[in-house]
C-alpha cells in the first residue's frame, strides 16, 4: 500500500489561501507545512533546502501558493532556490518555469502575445519622452510595474491630464521602475473576469465588480465578487491564455469590452476566495485533490 504524500505548501504563513490549501491537504493526508521563503535555506554543501529543521527535499511535492508578499527581482532568486528542488526530484505546483515566466510581467505578456492572445495596446520603452509620446496617442493609459500583483503601483493617465502632470507622472513612475511598460485603457462594464483552470482544466468564472469610486475592479480596491457564466468561445480564450505556460492552477483575467474580449494577464498564484465567494466552488480542495492525484500517479510509475 502507498503511503499518503507529504506535500507542503510555499506562501505567506496566516494568509487566508496559503492556510486553506494546508488544511485541504492536512484533511485528505494528515501532514501539514507551510513554508515562508523568507526563512529557507539553500545548502549546497550539504545538498539541502531547509525550513526550521525540515528538509524540503524529502518531501513528495510542494505548492507554491505565495513566493512572497510582494513580487520584485528577489521573488525571482526565490524560485531559483525552489528550483534545486524540483532538479532533485521534488514535484513543484506549478513547476518553477511556468511560475517564473509570470513573475514579471513583461515575459508574461511576451507569452501571450506571441501565441495571438487578445490584449490591450501594449508599449514598452525606457525613453521618457517615447512614454510620452504613447501615452498622448493612447489617450488614456496605465503605467505597469513590472513586477506587480492586485493594481499595485499602477498609474492611471487620462486624456484630460496636462502635459505636466503626465510628465511628472512618468518621473516618479521611473523612480522605482527600469522600463515604462504601457497599456491602452479599455472600456469595462465596470466588471474584469477571473478564469479558473486546475491543472489546464476549466473550473468555473467569477466576475469582479468595482465600487465605482476606483478605476480598477481588484478587491484591494473594494470591489466584490460576482458569479458569471461565460460561452463556450470564452472559456477556449482563457483556456489559450493558460496554456502558454505551465502551470498547476491560475487564474485568467479577462475583460469584456465593446471591441470583444481581452486578457489582462494569466496568474502564477491565483487565489481561491473568487472562486468561493463568486462561484460558490472550494478551490483549495479541488486542487489539493488533483496534486494528490499526480503524486500518487508519479509514486505508481515509479513503483
């Protein structure tokens, strides 16, 4: 008989989705972590990933549900020392790859432009007076950081903004950013779509709906959650979307707009209250499910 896995889980000890998957998997298993990078430890002279006495490398598989609070160039060295993991045999959800091409977001939007997803008017340059020059034909646009999750650090500029608000705009923006990454506005509903997919299989859609006080939809910003039920062709854009990366679970940000639909961008770390909140669906147990699947699937090809 096969002995149950142990699986642990990558995130932000406390958050409410890190927590949630432990005890999705603490249910069905009876082994329970959660990991916080912060406080790993990469020994390469003993051949060892270290969490507070646990080597990691002698787990079965471990999820990276949150790699850090905030994304930045360390998030990437993060994934790096996970990756000397998932080398040694230790099944990663997602695999380091798939998350690491989404944590920045200009190879994120590299994948999916070179697969003909629908976006927004993208522009990316380090010339100031280039930004500019974008930002005045887009007419209305939003500077992106590159590494970024829920509308952090976003500035939005209108068409009604002078000359010198945009340019002092683009300054401070180049404080703390190499590169000017530009996107278009597009006209919402006042609603964007989250897309679910477990391990590439479609699971359900939730609409996120603003307050009307902000011009983004995200929660951060006080909007809520709605269920939606999306056509067929719909469901086959998000499933296009995900599939330009390798990932365990994600969710797909879609925009419903008079000129058709557009992705936003794919999630490395999709959350699981959308799916609850919206869809009335347990995320976290549907994929702790399917992760328990593909670890007893690897143990019997094994065997």
């Amino acid at each position: 008989m096969l002995n149950k896995p142990k699986i642990g889980v990558i995130g932000i000890p406390g958050k409410w989705s890190t927590e949630v998957l432990a005890d999705r998997l603490e249910e069905r298993t009876g082994f329970r972590a959660v990991i916080d990078m912060n406080q790993v430890e990469l020994r390469l002279d003993t051949q060892q990933l270290m969490y507070q006495g646990l080597d990691l490398l002698t787990l079965d598989g471990l999820i990276i549900k949150k790699i850090s609070e905030v994304y930045s160039p360390a998030t990437e060295d993060r994934i790096h020392m996970l990756s000397f993991a998932e080398r040694a045999g230790v099944k990663l959800f997602s695999p380091t790859q798939g998350v690491g091409n989404l944590v920045n977001r200009l190879s994120g939007t590299l994948a999916l432009q070179q697969s003909h997803i629908p976006m927004p008017k993208t522009r990316v340059t380090e010339s100031a007076e280039q930004a500019f020059t974008t930002v005045r034909e887009f007419g209305s646009a939003i500077l992106k950081p590159l590494y970024s999750t829920k509308a952090r650090g976003m500035i939005m500029l209108t068409k009604d903004d002078s000359d010198e608000f945009v340019r002092n705009a683009l300054e401070k923006y180049r404080e703390t950013q190499t590169i000017y990454y530009i996107q278009q506005t597009v006209k919402l509903d006042g609603r964007d779509l989250g897309m679910v997919f477990v391990g590439g299989e479609y699971l359900c859609t939730y609409a996120r709906v603003g307050n009307k006080d902000s011009w983004n939809t995200t929660i951060n910003s006080g909007g809520k959650y709605e269920r939606f039920e999306p056509d067929a062709e719909l469901i086959e854009l998000g499933r296009r979307a995900q599939s330009c990366y390798d990932l365990s679970f994600t969710t797909v940000d879609i925009a419903l707009t008079d000129q058709g639909p557009v992705v936003f961008e794919v999630s490395a770390f999709g959350g699981f209250k959308g799916a609850l909140e919206g869809c009335d669906i347990d995320a976290a147990s549907v994929y702790a499910d399917y992760i328990l699947q593909k670890c007893v699937s690897q143990e019997i090809n094994k065997a």
